[in-house]
C-alpha cells in the first residue's frame, strides 16, 4: 500500500527544496535567539508527533534533515551554557573548563576542548553563532569554520562568513574546508606564511587504539618532513627484487645504521623466498621496524640514550597473568598503553622479555600495596603505583601512567614524616595537565583504600567517580568463570608485564606477529578502517 503524503510545519520545509537539503528556521535576526528556539522547539514537536510509517520517502529524509536542524540548534545553546561557564571562571580557568565539561558529559579530554573551542569562536562571531542556531549548517561543518577562522583577524574571518555561508547547507564538510582555504590563502598571503610558521610549532605524534589489536600512529609534520618519513618508508619497502639502479624504484640515499640492519634483514628473508607481503604490509612493516631498531638499542637516531621516565629506560609492555602465559586459560592481556589484546598475541609478545612480577588481588586484578619513608616514592613505589592505576586517574583520561607524574592526593605536608605520606594509598597517577588542574583550579580528589575508587570534586561542586582500572583482565571481577582453573592460587595473583629488550626481536619474528601474509591481495575486501575524525580522537593523554 503506497505510503500518505503528510506535509511537514511550514518552518521546516521552507528551505527543504530537496529531500538531503538542511532545513532552516524562518529568518530571524540574531539578536533574537529565542524565537528561533521557539521555532525549533515547535519543530522539534512536529517531529515528534510524526508516524514514520505512514510517510513516504521523500517526507521521511526531510524528518532526518529536520531533526539534525535540532540537533544543530542544540549544540548552539550548549555553546551559550559553556561561554556562560567561561564567564564565571573570569577568564582564569579557561583551559580547564574543557576539563569540567569533559566530565559533565562523560567524554574525552579532545572532545571537552573541542566543545570549549567551539563555543568560544562562535561567540566571537555571531554570524557563525546564528547560522548553528537556524540550521543553516550543522555542527561539524560550523567546527570545521571554526578550526580554520580561529587563524585570521575577526574582521577577515566575518568576511569569509559572508561568502561561505550562503553555499554552506549545499556543501560537504570536505568541500566547505577546502572553500575556507582557499578564501583564507588568496586574502592575504602574507599572513598565510605566518600561519605556516605557528602550524609547525604545533607538530606531534598521536597514537589512536583501533580494534582488533591494532593501532593507528598519527603524525602532523611539515609537509617536507612527511614525505622524508615516507620516502625512507618506501625505499625500504621497496620491491624485494629492486636495486638502487632499478628505475622503477626510489632510494633517496643511505639509511642510518639501525635502519640498514633492519632493511638487509627483510632483504635476506626476501632472497630466501621468506617474503610474501604486499607493498602496503611492507611499508607499515618498515615503518615499525625503525623504531623497533632504535627501541631495541636503547638509542635515539643520533646514538645518545633514551631519555628514562621515573628511573627507567622506555619500553614496551604488556600484562599478562600466569595462567595466561602458561596456556593455562586464554584471558586477555593488556598493551599497556593501548589495551586489551588476545591471548595469544600477549603470549607471542612476551615470548623474548624482562620480567617484573607485581602481587595482586585476585578478585579485581588490582595490585597490592608498598611504602616508602621519602617524600619521592622509591622505585618499588613506583612501579607498583604505576602498574595500578594503569592510567592517569582523572575520570576519562587515557594517558598511561608511567608517562605521568606521581601525585599526592592529601598534598605533602613537610612537618610530618615521610613514611605516613609517600604510601601507595595517597599517591596516584596524574598527567601534566590534570595535575595543574588539581594543584591550580580547584578540583578535588579522594580515595578509597578498600575499593580503589576515587572521586573528583569539580570547580562547580559535581563529583565523578573514576573505579580501579585492573591491571589484568579477571573474571571474577565480571562474574564469569574461568576457562581453567590454576592448581596454585598464586598464580593468580601474577601480573607479568614484559619489556622488550635487547635485539632479541627479530623482524622475522615481528613480521609473524603482524599475522600471515599469504594473502596477496592484502585483505583488500575488507580494508581496514580509516583513522578517526578529530572529534573522535583521544588527547594524548
């Protein structure tokens, strides 16, 4: 039976002249936000009241427009809330309040600053403020003319709002950033240079957990930089076959020494017929194998030593209980610093190691307590706090916590002895910027000693909740039954975190860890999943 024609409030269908076209509120002037609410509340409404299977198709993309039409004028009031939150801080805890409306809605970090970002160009530019609030774009699209306005004078930034807004329904994101672009370079060059020089400054690498014990490595260079990296990439990853002669390959010159060893070896195993990889599994296995070389080493490019963090040398680590790593069951282990990862895998990984054996309590996987009589925890202190907390303790921050500082949660009284103080119970993990925040705006901080569980205290007097994260995966921890169960119950208390050092990671034995590479068509019917959108990445926290 044909679906009935049911016609959509005036409002909502005045700009609706396609059924994918973003809807808009009749005009209203800016300095009259509440009757565009109104607007959008009655459209809201409309919607509401709607039967989705009594409309036909055309009618029922107009509904999708129309609720993102919503969902835009709710982000432009959530603006308003967080300028006004702004406001209260005086400008003095502006950087925090990401942190604050982080917490608030149970998101990143990233995602807090994005919001705080967002709300603070758009009340610089009213234009930009209304064009959110009416529907006339959406909010990726008013976040992407905010990254890029945030680069020029307000008066030439309320310029480009004047071309780009009227096409901005009628664009995709892609295409709006480029038309910004190119409307910031052509209006003044010179301040484009000087965009480029504060763009480099900003240069980093971010690591992003993906699924399926993968990861990706994100770096924002100098473009010149960027195909250095990559051309070294693609010499050493080159067609096995190739030589520095071939002229259908390119090799910029000689590698430094770490990177020549890794390269004869993977053309070693290429001249014994050992080399099956496609050419993208080459580059990220070239990719890697640099740094494993320098990892391996202990070295930086330039032969001088890794710096240490809390005493010790940088590595890498994964977590795995005893059972576990005997094939006694098959419980998860931990990449510290990424995540859980098969089994398998976790065994495979710590097959060449150092170990570090850390007690803990078998019911949540925690790890159990040490003391210290100074005021800097020793190196027993350390690890154990480290190997607890597992990341920093501010509720939804990831960064891991051997890269964080050592705080104390009642602050470090010198009139008292040491020994009362610098215990596992007062200390915990806290990155650079969540220490500032406890140490300068008025967040606070308890915790429990029989639950692990501590709770922050807001500027604002709202408390979240951050539970032990445990150090192992454990099933009594969720309810469920182990596969086997250990004749020593000590085995359980086990948490074995392995540091790869020394060159007893082969790129053979890499390479098989990256999974088999029969496939010659490089898992081409299933590509693997594009890096996130910024509003998706964690901070590198």
């Amino acid at each position: 039976m044909a679906k009935q024609t049911r016609m959509l409030p005036a409002a909502l269908t005045t700009h609706a002249s396609t059924p994918t076209s973003m809807p808009s509120a009749p005009s209203t002037p800016a300095a009259d936000p509440a009757a565009t609410v109104r607007v959008v509340s009655q459209i809201a409404a409309a919607l509401e009241s709607l039967d989705l299977a009594e409309i036909d198709d055309a009618e029922l993309f107009r509904v999708i427009a129309g609720w993102e039409h919503v969902t835009s004028a709710a982000t432009a009031r959530q603006n308003d809330a967080i300028r006004e939150v702004i406001a209260r801080r005086h400008g003095r805890q502006g950087p925090y309040v990401a942190d604050e409306v982080a917490c608030a809605l149970g998101t990143t970090q990233y995602a807090g600053d994005a919001k705080v970002a967002l709300a603070v160009t758009t009340g610089a530019l009213p234009a930009l403020s209304d064009a959110l609030l009416t529907g006339k774009v959406d909010a990726r699209k008013a976040a992407i003319l905010a990254e890029h306005l945030t680069t020029v004078s307000l008066t030439r930034a309320e310029q480009i709002l004047e071309t780009v807004l009227p096409v901005a329904a009628a664009t995709t994101g892609p295409q709006l950033r480029a038309l910004v672009r190119r409307e910031i370079l052509a209006g003044d060059p010179e301040q484009a240079r000087a965009r480029t020089v504060r763009a480099r400054s900003e240069r980093r690498v971010e690591l992003t957990a993906a699924d399926d014990a993968m990861a990706w490595v994100s770096a924002y260079l100098p473009a010149e930089d960027a195909l250095v990296v990559y051309t070294v990439v693609e010499a050493l990853a080159a067609r096995t076959d190739a030589t520095p002669d071939d002229p259908h390959e390119h090799f910029p010159g000689t590698p430094c020494e770490p990177v020549t060893c890794t390269w004869s070896q993977l053309r070693s195993a290429a001249r014994h017929g050992g080399d099956d990889r496609t050419s993208d599994q080459r580059r990220a296995d070239a990719f890697t194998d640099v740094f494993t070389a320098l990892l391996d080493a202990g070295t930086g490019p330039r032969g001088r030593p890794l710096p240490r963090r809390h005493g010790a040398r940088a590595t890498v680590q994964v977590a795995v209980a005893a059972t576990t790593l005997l094939g006694l069951d098959q419980l998860p282990g931990e990449l510290v610093g990424y995540g859980p990862i098969p089994a398998p895998l976790a065994r495979q990984i710590a097959q060449d190691a150092t170990w570090m054996r850390v007690l803990t309590d078998p019911a949540t996987g925690v790890a159990l307590e040490h003391g210290t009589t100074r005021y800097r925890p020793g190196a027993d202190l350390t690890r154990t706090v480290i190997a607890r907390d597992v990341t920093c303790t501010f509720p939804g921050c990831r960064r891991p916590a051997g890269r964080c500082d050592l705080d104390h949660i009642v602050p470090f009284d010198p009139t008292r002895p040491a020994a009362e103080q610098t215990v596992e119970d007062n200390l915990h993990a806290l990155c650079r910027r969540h220490h500032r925040a406890k140490t300068h705006t008025g967040w606070g901080v308890t915790r429990e000693s029989a639950t692990g569980r501590t709770t922050w205290t807001s500027p604002a007097g709202l408390t979240y909740a951050r539970s032990p994260v445990p150090v192992i995966y454990t099933p009594a921890a969720t309810g469920r039954t182990r596969l086997t169960d250990s004749a020593d119950p000590q085995a359980s208390l086990d948490r074995t975190p392995t540091t790869r050092r020394g060159p007893t990671s082969t790129s053979a034995t890499r390479r098989s860890a990256r999974g088999s590479q029969s496939d010659p068509t490089g898992g081409r019917d299933h590509p693997p999943p594009r890096p996130p959108s910024p509003s998706d990445r964690p901070p590198p926290f």
